[in-house]
C-alpha cells in the first residue's frame, strides 16, 4: 500500500484539532526565550486512506530541520515542531492511554489553536476517549520524573555532592535561580 504525503498546506486544511502541547500547556516552560513551540493536530484523512487505497499516519514539520536543511536539527528559541495525526492513528494512541496524546483534549481554551465543528465534537468525546490506562500512564510519567529529579532513575548509580549529578557516562551540572534553570552536560572524563 502506497504512503501518502501530504504538504503543510494540506495537512492544516484537513485539521480538526490544534493545540499547544508539552511543557507550555503544562504550565512547566520557563519563558526565557529559549524555548520552541510544540504543537499537535489532528486532522481528518483523504478518502484514499480512509478506505485503504493509501496510508497516512501523521505529518511532521519541524521549522528546525527546513531552516538547517536537516531532520536531525536542534530546535531554537520559537522553533515550531507540529506533529499532526490521521484521526485513526491518534484516537488508537488516545484509547491506549498514551497522556501526551490527550493533551489536545483536555488543553484550556487559551492553548487550542484551531478548533473546528468537528474538533469540538472530538474535544467532547474526551471523557469516553480517557480510561484508567490513560491514568496509569500519567503516574507513570510522574513517578520517572521524580526519580529523574532525585536522581534515583535507571540502573547507572548516581551520586550527589556539590550540585554534581554523575552517572557512568554523564557528569550534568545544574545551576538554578529565581528565574532561571540552566545545565549543561558532558562526558564524563
């Protein structure tokens, strides 16, 4: 079965559903003018797909990679990366209780983009979409970041003294005020 492609222009013509996700709409961004935008849509497949002639999954457009010229780019302060899915494909990831995937369901109004009639029909589908999986997973989540933050995640034994994280392959030094976060990290000597 052929893939389809699709340009940006066609893919935004087809969306449904657009918000703001990750740490914005979580309310975690620092705002220090460092930081791209992600985004995520929903968008409702061409007749070919939909009845099996071709198959679309999702477009992704990352203004990173057009602006170097490759995929792999490192996103800038107000680099947009916008991943939008086939309805199919993102309500499978919603019924397997995958949280970053219902974000745009759940997404206050100040964080949704675009909403169209039938964005709003999927937006009131939320609470019949959302299982304990869902709930599950966001534990899940929130568990590994604690750990992450105490130091206690993976098998690598870490030690803490002076602000220095060490891990087998990473020496990471953070440095926080009242405004800022900053790290940076390196390979261990």
């Amino acid at each position: 079965m052929a893939r389809l492609d699709m340009t940006r222009d066609e893919a935004e013509r087809r969306t449904i559903l657009r918000a703001l996700v990750g740490s914005t709409v979580h309310g975690l961004n620092v705002r220090d003018a460092v930081e791209d935008r992600d985004e995520m849509g929903v968008l409702v497949e061409p007749f070919e797909a939909v009845v099996g002639f071709t198959r679309f999954e999702q477009f992704i457009y990352r203004s990173a990679a057009e602006r170097e010229g490759r995929q792999d780019a490192r996103s800038k302060a107000g680099d947009l990366d916008l991943v939008i899915y086939s309805l199919r494909k993102y309500l499978r990831l919603c019924l397997t209780g995958n949280p970053t995937m219902m974000l745009p369901l759940y997404a206050p109004p100040e964080a949704v983009i675009l909403c169209t009639p039938l964005g709003e029909e999927l937006r009131a589908l939320a609470p019949r979409i959302a299982s304990r999986r869902a709930g599950h997973a966001f534990l899940g989540y929130l568990q590994s970041q604690k750990q992450r933050l105490l130091g206690t995640r993976g098998r690598a034994a870490r030690s803490w003294s002076r602000g220095i994280a060490t891990t087998r392959n990473t020496r990471c030094t953070c440095a926080a005020s009242a405004t800022r976060v900053s790290s940076s990290c390196r390979p261990a000597a």
